[in-house]
C-alpha cells in the first residue's frame, strides 16, 4: 500500500488500487481522463490534504468547476486535515507545518497572484480556457506538479491536448459502486456522443474535413 493509500484509509475514505496510483504525481503534469461517478473529485481532495500534510511551507491549490463545488472541497479538505489546520479564511486553510491549501472557483481573482507548488483542477474540460492558463501560469516553480482530472467533452482545447501527449485512463467497470444497470439504461436513453463522454471516458470523434 503506498504512503497515499494508507493516508486515505486513515482519513476514512480508502481509495481503490487503480485511483491511489493515479496520484503519484510521477510526471510533471498528470493528466486523468475519467468517466462520471468514478470518484474523482474526492480522490483530488484528498490529495490535496495529502500534499500540504506531507511537506512542510507547500501551497497547494485545488480549482474546481464552480463556486459551490469549491466550497464542497473546501469542507472535504478540512476534514481530511484533522487537527493539523493552524487558520481558516475563505478559500485558505493554514496548516501547522506551514503549508496551505486553496480550494477556489474558476475565477481569475481567487487565482491571479499565487505561487502554487501543486495544482489539481478538478473538471478540467468545464472550465474555461482563460481561467486554465491562469491557474498554469502559477506554477512557476522547477518542482511544481500539475494534476489535470476531468471527463472528457470536447475533442480541442487545453485538457484534450494533455491528454492527448499522456493521460491516464479510469475505466468505469473498475468501479464496483456503478451498477451496470444504471450504465445501460443510461446508453438507451443518452445521445451516443454524450454517453461516450460520461461513462466511456471518451472524447468525441472528430469528422475528417
């Protein structure tokens, strides 16, 4: 079990094998195309816990999709650190070792100005390519790491051409939560486009000019 892992377990939410292994940030930029309800967005959050608690004086931002899903990880993120938070403000936890955690909205003011040794935006694909290139430019740092995490959506822009030069794949039926029933009925009743996206992970086909 990696250092990741048995954090995770302590926290009271153990990952699966396959998400543990996917945040162990061996490159520079880690780049995750997952399906829906695969357990992504927790997976982050506890990552960025993990991140701050593990090295001392780091400054670790996670950008989410929306306001009110900043918040959510904001509170995940909290809890996950327990009793080592130092101080609290709107988008800042302070932990005793030094390091501190920014779960912000996409917003060029909550980004704009920070130095970030770990960046994770979660949705990826949802957020504005303004606001992906400001979050990038805070990692100016020789070892910062990047996390990009999304479902796919369309076949341009930022994420798709990460994933494009390397990603790492989350298959839905390596998640025993998903009933296959609800993944078939929702193949009946969704655009084929659309499904694939979800539940497939995958980016839309281009047509040929």
């Amino acid at each position: 079990m990696s250092e990741f892992a048995a954090f995770c377990l302590g926290a009271g939410a153990p990952r699966a094998d396959w998400q543990a292994e996917s945040m162990s940030l061996k490159e520079v930029v880690t780049v995750i195309v997952a399906p829906r309800q695969t357990g992504k967005t927790e997976t982050v959050e506890l990552l960025a816990a993990w991140e701050a608690l593990r090295m001392p004086n780091l400054t670790v931002m996670l950008v989410s999709s929306s306001d009110g899903q900043s918040g959510r990880s904001q509170k995940a993120v909290r809890r996950f650190c327990d009793c080592q938070i130092a101080g609290e403000d709107f988008h800042r936890t302070a932990l005793m070792n030094g390091s501190q955690i920014l779960c912000v909205p996409p917003e060029r003011a909550s980004i704009v100005g920070w130095s970030v040794d770990v960046l994770i935006i979660d949705d990826a694909a949802f957020i504005e390519e303004d606001i992906l290139n400001c979050a990038l430019k805070t990692t100016v740092g020789a070892d910062a790491k990047v996390v990009l995490i999304s479902a796919p959506w369309e076949a341009k822009g930022i994420f798709h051409e990460y994933a494009k030069i390397r990603a790492i794949r989350w298959d839905i039926t390596d998640a025993p939560w998903i009933d296959p029933r609800t993944v078939e009925a929702a193949r009946r009743v969704l655009p084929e486009g659309r499904f694939r996206s979800e539940y497939l992970a995958e980016f839309p086909k281009v047509a040929a000019a």
